[in-house]
C-alpha cells in the first residue's frame, strides 16, 4: 500500500489554491492496492476486522473521517480510532504534514488508513468539497469527526479580518456543510455517529478571544439540536467540549500553551468513551466540567486576563 498524488488522474489531482498562503495542496489519495491483496493479510471487509486483528472492542471496522487530523486532538482521535480497528479517512488543508501523519499510522495500525483528502476548509463551500472528494471515492462514511479548527487571540480591533473570515469558514461553515451533508446520507441508511468538536469556550462570551469563542457556542449548540433531530433517524450526533488541550493551536492562535493544559491522548480517550455512552456533550477532565459550574460573570473576568 503505497502513498500516491493523484495528480493527473482525474479531478482528483487537480491542484487546490490554499487562501491562507500554504504551500500549493495536490489533493491526494491512498488507496488499496486490492482487495485480494488486503484479504491475504486478515482484512475482510470493511464491517469486520483488518490487519493484525489485535484491535480493541468498540467501532471495529467502522469508516471515520477525520478533519483536522494532522496533529493535536484529531490526530489523537485517529489514534485512537485506528487502534480500535476502524478504517480511517484523514483530511487536512496541507498535503505534506497529511502524508507524513498517514504514514505513521499506517506503520502503527496496519491498513488502517483508506484515503487521504486534501482540503482547506476556510475555502467557499470547502466542506462541500470534502463530502464531494469522499463521495467519489465511493466511500461511506460511518462516523464523522468534525474536529479541524482554529482560535485567534487579541483584542478584536487588532485581529486580521481576514483571518478572522477563515476562522468562521474552518469552525461554522465547513462544520455545518459537512454535518449537514453527512447527517443526510447517515439519516438515509438509518445510522451513524458525528462527533463535532466544540470547546469549553462555547460555555461563555471570551474576551479577546471573542469570535473563536462565539464560534464554538455555535457548534456546541448547533450539535446539540441536530441530535435532537437526528435521533429518530438512528442517528447519533454529539459535541465534544475539550478545555485547555496541549496541541499546536496555541502557538498557532499567538498565545503560550498554560501549564495546566491536558495531552490530546486523554482529550481523544474521553471523546471515544464519551461517543460509545452516546453522551449528548463530552467535556473531558474533573476541572473542565467544574469549570461549566462557574457563574458567568467569573468566568468572563477570567477569560478577560487570561488572553489578554
Ligand atoms: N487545543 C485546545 O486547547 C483546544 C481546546 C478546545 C477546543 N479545541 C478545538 O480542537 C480542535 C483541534 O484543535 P487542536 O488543538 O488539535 O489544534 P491543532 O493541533 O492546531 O490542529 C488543528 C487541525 O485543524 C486543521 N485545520 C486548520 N485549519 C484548517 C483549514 N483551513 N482547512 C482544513 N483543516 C484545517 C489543521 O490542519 P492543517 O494545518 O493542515 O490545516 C490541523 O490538523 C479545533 O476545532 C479547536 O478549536 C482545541
């Protein structure tokens, strides 16, 4: 099984313009090299075991796409995934950071990634672009994870409202087009499990992180009603609602990762327990949910000097 660009085999290898100035992303496939070939070495299909068949219990064989899964907690939750003997479909905006990441999984859990996609999600319709390149890969996707995102920290009238655009891009409009999309297709077969990535941020308004903070009440809220709906149709959605997490999205929003911040390991372990007990909202770790507890006006005051 071998990691390929797909450039010049179709729409696939069509090179995306990335809008936060990235290197150009050739959208990329890994794909089996066939089914004879994977039978030889234990997968037999894709609702029972692959590769060593020393998976744990729980979603084995199931299909989980994974945005955002180049690092951090959507690394993690791949991880995590993988070693529960799931087939796994990575996306993210940049194509090298991707391979690598797939590469690395595929030498810990044999088989377990089945492509890789290639798409920024602050682009227009970018998670219309996603659900699009899985579709016609002919892939069905059991368990969704909208986990890509970014923050930005500072007083509003300093940040770029550029970058601010794309951050309600990744975080609002690529989460709503994928769920929407996906909850579809999963309503349709009568199952289905999404896991959208929210934050304790989403509990309250974030000075000088406002907009990052507003997003996720959106995910979290939005979530939550589509579980409502979502339910009769068999349909499991939920919100995870991580705390201070130690990942790269500190450095990447401008601020220090506080000492106090939890590994994406145990982030990713609360979220795939949280997911089987079909929890409506996952907050990992005693003191984010104490946190939750906090009056308002506290936790506004706090948030104002932490970030500023
Ligand atoms: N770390 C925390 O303290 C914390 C707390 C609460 C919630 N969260 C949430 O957890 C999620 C994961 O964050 P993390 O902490 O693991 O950060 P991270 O390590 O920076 O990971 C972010 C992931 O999102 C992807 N991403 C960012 N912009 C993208 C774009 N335009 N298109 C496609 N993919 C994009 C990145 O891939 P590329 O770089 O290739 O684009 C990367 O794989 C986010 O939704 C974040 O808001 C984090």
């Amino acid at each position: 099984m071998a990691l390929r660009s797909n450039a010049g085999e179709g729409e696939d290898g069509a090179v995306n313009s990335n809008a936060r100035g990235r290197e150009e992303s050739l959208c990329i496939a890994m794909e089996t090299k066939g089914a004879g070939f994977m039978k030889m070495w234990g997968y037999k299909d894709r609702f029972g075991v692959i590769g060593n068949g020393a998976r744990r219990a729980g979603q084995n064989g199931k299909t989980v796409l994974v945005t955002g899964a180049t690092s951090g907690i959507g690394l993690a939750m791949a991880r995590e995934f993988a070693s529960r003997g799931c087939h796994l479909v990575l996306s993210a905006s940049r194509e090298r950071p991707l391979r690598k990441v797939a590469a690395r999984l595929e030498r810990e859990f044999p088989f377990s990634v089945i492509a890789v996609i290639c798409q920024n999600l602050a682009e227009d319709g970018g998670g219309i672009g996603l659900y699009e390149k899985v579709s016609d890969r002919n892939i069905t996707v059991d368990v969704l994870v909208n986990n890509a995102g970014f923050g930005l920290v500072g007083e509003e009238i300093s940040l770029s409202l550029v970058r601010e655009r794309d951050m309600i891009g990744v975080n609002i409009a690529a989460v709503t087009e994928l769920t929407h999309l996906f909850l579809r297709d999963m309503c349709q077969r009568g199952e289905g499990k999404i896991l959208n990535v929210a934050s304790v941020g989403a509990f309250q308004p974030g000075p000088y992180t406002g907009a990052y903070y507003a997003t996720k009440a959106y995910v979290a809220n939005y979530s939550r009603a589509l579980r409502v709906e979502a339910k009769k149709y068999g349909v499991q959605v939920s919100v995870l609602c991580p705390g201070t997490t130690r990942t790269a999205f500190f450095d990447k929003a401008g601020s220090a990762v506080p000492i106090w911040a939890m590994s994406a390991r145990k982030v990713a372990k609360a979220a795939f327990r949280g997911l089987e007990k079909n929890r409506e909202m996952i907050v990992p770790g005693a003191g984010n949910k104490l946190l939750r507890l906090l009056p308002q006006r506290v936790k506004l005051q706090g948030v104002a000097m932490l970030k500023r």
